[in-house]
C-alpha cells in the first residue's frame, strides 16, 4: 500500500528566503507526481506534475525533483514572497491505484 | 478555459439529514473524482469516473454513500444518512487522460454535520 509522507508539517520562513519541501512515498513503482498548493477554505491548485521518466520540472520560482529509487521529491520555492503562504500537497500515481495524498506542509513566508 | 464547477459551496446539516454536492468537470475531460479531505488530511479518494462508469469505488462507504455520472459529464455525490465524521471538505476533480493525467480541483465543498 503506498504511504506519502510530507515533513516538515509546518514551516515558517522571513520572505526571501529560499526553501525546500520534502516529500516521501513507500512504492517507488510510480506513475507521476504531482505537487499542489491549497489556500485556507479553497481547493487545490496544480503546480508541478513530474512524470515518472522525467527528474524535474520547473514553473517560475518552483523547481521539483524526483528520485524513484530513493522514493523522494522535493519542492524548491526561491526568493519566497508572502503570498506564497499556503498548505503544499504532495500526492502520487501508482499501479492501478489513484492519487495518494501526504498530508501536506503548512507555510508561512513572513514580511 | 473554465475550472472544474463545484456546488453548494457550503452546507450545513443535522445528523441523518441527507445532503448532495454537484460537480461539473473540464470540458472533455473523460475522469472525474471524488474526494474527502477531512481537516489537517491529505484529500482521500472517494470515487473515480470513467465516462459514466465507475473505475475506483473502494473506499466509498457504500452503505450511506453514493454518486452518479449518468451522461458521462456532470456527477453528483449523496450522502444518505449523514454522521458526524462526514463533516469535511468534498472535492472533485477531472482529468483529461485517466489515472496518470494531471488532475484539476474544483473548489470544493465543506460539510458541516451537528
């Protein structure tokens, strides 16, 4: 059974500052990963999606990493602003089973 | 290109009470999801559409749940009778290619059940 886990839980951060979020999961056999962000009462919002063949992908200031042997993704925020405050989930694609969620990390970019 | 549509947005009911939240996925996107996303959780998988035929429906508890994607577009979810533990936020979701695609959340739904 695939497990995801996502530490820290919560981070906080002076603006500026350059980051990175840690995600793991159990069943390296992996389809894709796929990175969201979720604002407070709001759904999510899909940032980075990384196909199994691929070891990165970048958006603007995000960059995500994947290690399939390691069982590891990272999320690299640079030059962090506060209005990239906001719960950031991790969640995977494997075998014939659906997307499976970390429980996210919570952020916090103070000004 | 519009989002994924998701209404009410909020509801607030009385145990046992029955409730239904709609969904209305991207223009040509064949899967739809459901999911529950209880307070500090990761979103949980509920239910997966193919077209107008269900995929995945493992972890719907079936005896009060239920959801139905009769024309392969819209999908509505029913909670009949509700408990306690249901309050959450529903989500939906869809993606162009099944399983392995990007998926795109609409914004959800939160239940409140007293």
């Amino acid at each position: 059974k695939q497990e995801v886990t996502q530490i820290p839980a919560a981070l906080s951060v002076p603006e500026g500052e350059n980051l990175v979020l840690n995600c793991s999961f159990t069943d390296s056999a992996i389809y894709n990963l796929q990175w969201f962000r979720q604002d407070p009462g709001k759904g999510l919002t899909s940032l980075l999606l990384i196909q199994s063949s691929q070891r990165e992908q970048t958006s603007g200031r995000l960059n995500a990493s994947l290690d399939k042997s390691s069982g590891r993704s990272t999320l690299y925020i640079a030059a962090s602003q506060p209005g990239d405050s906001a719960t950031y989930l991790c969640a995977v694609i494997s075998g014939n089973t659906p997307l499976v969620f970390g429980k996210g990390t919570r952020l916090s970019v103070i000004a | 290109e519009a989002g994924v549509a998701q209404s009410p947005r909020y509801k607030i009911i009385e145990k046992r009470q029955s409730v239904a939240f709609w969904c209305n996925p991207i223009s040509g996107h064949a899967t739809l999801y459901w999911y529950q996303q209880i307070l500090g959780q990761g979103p949980k998988l509920l239910i997966q559409f193919q077209n107008n035929g269900v995929v995945d429906d493992s972890q719907l508890p079936k005896d009060r749940f239920s959801a139905e994607r009769l024309k392969g577009v819209d999908s509505t979810l029913k909670i009949q009778p509700a408990k306690l533990e249901d309050s959450a936020v529903y989500l939906c979701a869809s993606s162009l290619a099944g399983s392995s695609g990007e998926q795109f959340f609409g914004p959800g739904t939160r239940l409140t059940v007293l």
